[in-house]
C-alpha cells in the first residue's frame, strides 16, 4: 500500500464531488442558509428580553408606570393598538403572548374598583408560565402599592393621590425582601445549558450535514463498485487495502472539509464562539470519522446510489430530530431523550453544548468523545471488511 495511491484514490472522490453542483449546494450553500435562517428566527432566545405584545387604548398615570413596571422585566412590550391583532400574533408565534390593559384603568382603579387585565396566550404552542409569572409580578408590584394607598386614604381620609405618593416613598425607602438560590450537591459548572441563537444553529448544523452528507455520499462508492471501478483497480498493481484506504480518506476528508467549512462559517460569519479550539477541532475530527464510517457501511450495504442519495438524508434528517439538531433534547419527553443516545449526533451535540454554553475544556468532553470513537471503532472495521470483501470477490 503507498501513500501516493491513497491520496489519488482519495482525490476522485473529491473531483467527483466538485463536479457535481447538486452536491455543492447541499455541501456549502444549503449549510450556510440554514443556519442563517434558523439562527435568525431563534435568535431573539438569546435575549434576555422576550417580545410581548400591549394593548392599551387608555392613558393616564396608572396606565404609564405599569407600561413601566412591563418594561423593565425580562419582557419586551409592543405597542399594539388592536386586540384581534394580537390574538392573531400570539397564535403566529410572532409574539409569545398579549398583554390588554383597558382603556378605563386610571379611572377604575383609582375608585377603588376591580381593573381586568386580560393576559392572552396559545395553548398549542406551549403554555408560556414564565412569561406570565413576570406579567404577574408586574401587575402585582403596582397593585401592592395601590393597596397600602387605598389602606392609607381610607383610614387617614388623605386624598389617594398624595397616599400613593406617600406610598411610592416609602417603598423607594424600605429595603426589598431578596431571595438567593443555591443548588446543592452539584456544581453550577455541569448545569445543563441550552445555547441559542446561531450559537445552537452552527453546531447543530455541522453535524447534520456532515452526517447527510457523508451518508449520501455513499453513493459514489455504491457506483464505483456497480461500474467495477474498484475491480478495475485490484487488478493493475495495487492491493485491496490501498483501495479501501483511499475511499475510506476520500470519505474522511469530505466531511472534515465540511466540518471545517460550516466551523469557519460560524466563527468568521455568525460570531459563533465554539470554545476551547482544540476540544473543538478535536470533535470535528471524531464526528467526521463516526460519518465516514456510516458513510462506508452505507456503500457496502445499499445496492443502488440512488438508495444512497434518497435513504441517506432521510436518515440523517431523522437521527438529527431525535438527536438535538433540530431542537434540544432537553425539551423532548425523557424517553426520546434517551432513544436519541443511541446515535452518535446526540453525543456529538452534548459535547459542543458543553464546549459553547459550559465553556468547558477537552477533558470535559471526554466522555462524548469515547461514545463517538466506540462507533468508529465498531463500524469502520466492519465497513472496510465488508468493502474489501467485494473487491476481492
């Protein structure tokens, strides 16, 4: 076996895929649109300031310092001056909820009468409780005021203009209760983060299509064997395994171009801090030879390119939904948690949220990287005997 036939092997594959502008597209062009669109419409989960929308035809003090109260929550008001507008937003996802306030608040509050509120939300996206908790916290934080202001014109017979004042005064004078979590037993360092954004968008999509990729690349071995290619080689002075080894590198070095090319993408284009470099490129390089292995395994037992090339990004779309690249795991019910362990983009996926949310190192990533490299270790042999054992046939 010599190097220079390895490499000249290996170099067909990628003329091959340099030719072919369907899979340049799917290689380069379709990676880069996915993260900028799915990065894009995620991105604002990145903020700490979620969109709401807010009704408010009235006007007046009252109304004013709750729009105030509104704003300096995690949430970000929007005008709206349309009820049914709302509702029709909340249900198109373009806010994640509504907020009416009526338009007679000043003046039903202030007579001491009971003001609605009305919080609006769609149940089929997700019952958004935080966002109401912080509504909540809002409207009672105003309400607490009014309360000890309503207390204090009735008992001192003040007018409730100046007990509110007074009110506000002493709340702005008396300190606030705060309450301090701490998680005990395990360290904040390995809490579970999702990160968002083109932060979660890159990786996910680095090791989508890779893994597409790869796999329906497959179908050019598939084609090589079909067309006896690869027999036509066994027969001039050059051994089985320089063959295997060639296509195997022509594999490998496909999806690490891949990798490196949407990794470069993320930190050149979209900002994207992928953490420590060498854990980084470290599983770069162990995922690129979990696909390069499916991607061999899948040329030895497909009998057509074009199951390859209809089968492989099947395959990989549905590995990738139970695996975290589409959404994170961590929202799936525990048993699909625990069904997406079985291939390897979940482990591939946990290893990059540790790098970029974790901040963490090589060796935190290690046991990512050893399920990763039990799949090559298992399926590379088994690929590579089975390829050999068809040339040789």
């Amino acid at each position: 076996m010599t190097t220079f036939k390895v490499a000249t092997i290996a170099a067909k594959s990628l003329v091959r895929i340099w030719r072919d502008r369907t899979a340049l597209f799917f290689t380069i062009l379709l990676p880069f649109a996915i993260i900028l669109i799915i990065g894009l419409a995620i991105g604002g989960f990145s903020s700490e300031r979620v969109p709401i929308a807010i009704v408010h035809k009235g006007s007046g003090p009252l109304t004013a310092d709750l729009l105030r109260r509104l704003d300096h929550t995690p949430l970000s008001p929007r005008a709206y001056t349309d009820e049914e507008r709302v509702r029709r937003d909340v249900r198109r996802g373009a806010v994640v909820a509504g907020v009416v306030i009526p338009a007679d608040y000043d003046a039903v509050v202030t007579s001491g009468k009971h003001a609605d509120i009305v919080f609006l939300a769609d149940l089929s996206h997700g019952f958004p409780a935080a966002i109401r908790s912080a509504v909540q916290a809002a409207v009672a934080g105003q309400g607490a005021e009014l309360q000890a202001a309503r207390f204090t014109s009735v008992r001192l017979h003040k007018p409730f203009a100046q007990a509110l004042a007074q009110a506000r005064r002493v709340e702005q004078i008396v300190p606030g209760v705060g309450v301090q979590t701490q998680t005990i037993g395990t360290s904040s360092r390995h809490s579970f983060v999702i990160p968002s954004g083109f932060e979660y968008t890159a990786p996910a999509n680095l090791v989508l299509f890779v893994f597409i990729t790869s796999f329906a690349g497959s179908a050019a071995l598939i084609e090589s064997m079909r067309l006896g290619v690869s027999r036509r080689m066994f027969s001039t002075p050059t051994s089985a395994g320089t063959i295997v080894s060639g296509e195997t590198a022509g594999r490998f070095t496909i999806a690490m171009l891949q990798g490196l090319y949407i990794l470069a993408l993320g930190l050149l284009v979209f900002r994207v801090s992928f953490g420590n470099p060498l854990a980084a490129s470290v599983l770069v390089v162990m995922f690129a030879l979990v696909a390069t292995a499916f991607a061999m395994l899948a040329g030895t037992v497909l009998r057509t390119p074009e199951q390859a090339g209809s089968i492989g990004p099947i395959a990989g779309i549905a590995m990738g939904m139970l695996s975290g690249c589409m959404w994170p795991r961590l929202i799936m019910p525990p048993f699909m948690q625990h069904l997406g362990l079985l291939f390897p983009q979940a482990w591939a996926m946990d290893g990059f949220v540790k790098l970029i949310a974790l901040h963490g190192t090589l060796r935190d990533i290690v046991p990512q990287l050893a399920v990763l490299a039990a799949f090559v270790v298992v399926l590379l042999p088994l690929a590579t005997w089975r390829l050999r054992r068809q040339i040789v046939a």
